[in-house]
C-alpha cells in the first residue's frame, strides 16, 4: 500500500521542521481546490499539527480554528461549509466557530468523535510537490527515542488513568499501573504527584502538564482543583461544575481499601 500523503515518507519532510509540511500541503490544497472544490483541511491538534495549520491557514488567505471536538457540514444560507465546535474555558463552554473566508483548517482532538464504519473504496492521487527554498532553513540534528511502552500516548489514549497527591506516596503508583493495563490505558499524575516526585513529569495531566481527550478517564486521588480541567478537551454539557459534577461516578474510600494489592 502507497503511502498518503507521498512526500509523507521522504527525508525530505522528516529532516526538517514543519515547513515542508505545509508546502506540500499548500500545494495539494491549491490542486483540489481547483479540481473538485475543497471544503476545509482537517488536521490532528498535536503540537505539531496546530503550528502546520496555522502557517498553512496564512498561506492560503483563510483562517484556523484549533482543537475541536466535531466538525458539522454548515447552514448553506450561512454561507460557511463548514462549522467546527470546541469546549473552552476548562470545557465549561461549548462554542461553534467558522472560518468566514477561504479554505478553513481545522485540527481537531484525538478520541473526540466515536469512529463508525463506514466501507467506502478509497482512491489514491498522486500529486508533484515543490518545496521552497525555506524548507531546509531548520533541519532536525538528532532524535533521542522514548523507552517503548506497551500504554497508549497519554494525549492519544481513549482511556486514561490518573493518581494524585491522595495516592500517598509512589509505591501506590503501581496501582495505578495495573489498573491502566487491564484498561489499555495511559497513565497520568496529577502536578502534586508529579512536583513530589512519584512519576515523571512526562506523565503530567493538568495546566502546566499534557492535554487529554479520552472517552473514559479515571481520576484517583485527585481532587479536581481548577487547572486539572484546563487540560481536558471533551464535550461537557453547559452548566456541569468541577470534578464532582462531571463524574458518572464517584467513590469516596481510602485506596487501598478500595484497590486492594
């Protein structure tokens, strides 16, 4: 099977920092636009993939809307194609955001929408890409690789599972461990967790630590102070308060009562 997009593969693209990314997709937008008519550019709201939109966003004289959670096909009388929604201010709001002119490009959240199976027969178009001269102007000299895990990436995972400062110290982290691979979870700490010293700071859930989007998430020990919803990206009905609002469940009992080893 042929890569999608081609230059995706090519050193070309993965030597260097973002810029060969949105030449090519600059130019393989301009191409559809022509040919069929482009509704809008859908990116994934990685780190990377917020910057690739937003130049790309400038290039094409349109504009960008970052993380959101649904993409709805617009009112034609409105004149947008297309509608986008995201949860802001620690998901306490849902908003609707369109892009009022051009081609709009939209990143949207890992696990914010429920896959459904849909056969369809896809067809591949090869497409010339020309990078500029600014293409090569920031090349990568070195990747360090991550110990491999078996968990899913934090950011990524539809299920995660986070301790906190309730947990009492790091050996009761083990718990939380056990309880992630039964899951297929991540593992995430809470800042107090992670400030004390009981996981690494990579693992960090909050503010000052990694946004999460999981379809199920498991706060244990956590006491749900304000910047713990600032890194959840998910729909939340209006008028839903903090941790104990947001719950389908909650169970108040000390850890090893409730978890026993």
């Amino acid at each position: 099977m042929k890569p999608w997009p081609p230059w995706a593969a090519t050193a070309r693209v993965t030597d260097y920092l973002v810029v060969p990314k949105v030449d090519a997709l600059e130019q393989v937008a301009g191409q559809i636009s022509e040919a069929d008519g482009l509704a809008a550019v859908l990116l994934t709201a990685s780190t990377e993939g917020r910057e690739v939109g937003a130049r790309l966003a400038l290039r094409l004289g349109s504009g960008f809307i970052g993380d959101a959670v649904d993409v709805d096909a617009g009112d034609p009388a409105s004149g947008h194609a297309v509608v986008a929604t995201q949860s802001v201010f620690a998901a306490s709001f849902t908003v609707t955001s369109a892009v009022t002119s051009g081609v709009p490009v939209i990143a949207v959240k890992p696990n914010a929408t429920t896959p459904e199976e849909h056969p369809v027969e896809p067809v591949v178009h090869e497409v010339a890409v020309e990078l500029t001269a600014a293409a090569t102007a920031a090349a990568i000299t070195g990747r360090d690789l991550r110990e491999s895990s078996s968990r899913p990436e934090l950011t990524d995972a539809s299920i995660v599972v986070s301790g906190g400062r309730g947990l009492g110290g790091s050996e009761h982290f083990a718990l939380i461990e056990g309880l992630a691979d039964q899951l297929g979870a991540a593992v995430g700490a809470s800042r107090a967790a992670v400030d004390a010293g009981w996981y690494p700071h990579s693992h960090q859930v909050g503010q000052t630590g990694k946004t999460v989007s999981p379809q199920l998430y498991l706060a244990i020990g956590i006491s749900g102070a304000i910047h713990t919803f600032s890194a959840w990206d998910i729909k939340v009905p209006s008028g839903y308060g903090l941790l104990g609002s947001l719950a389908d469940h909650g169970v108040a009992e000390f850890l090893l009562v409730l978890h026993p080893r």
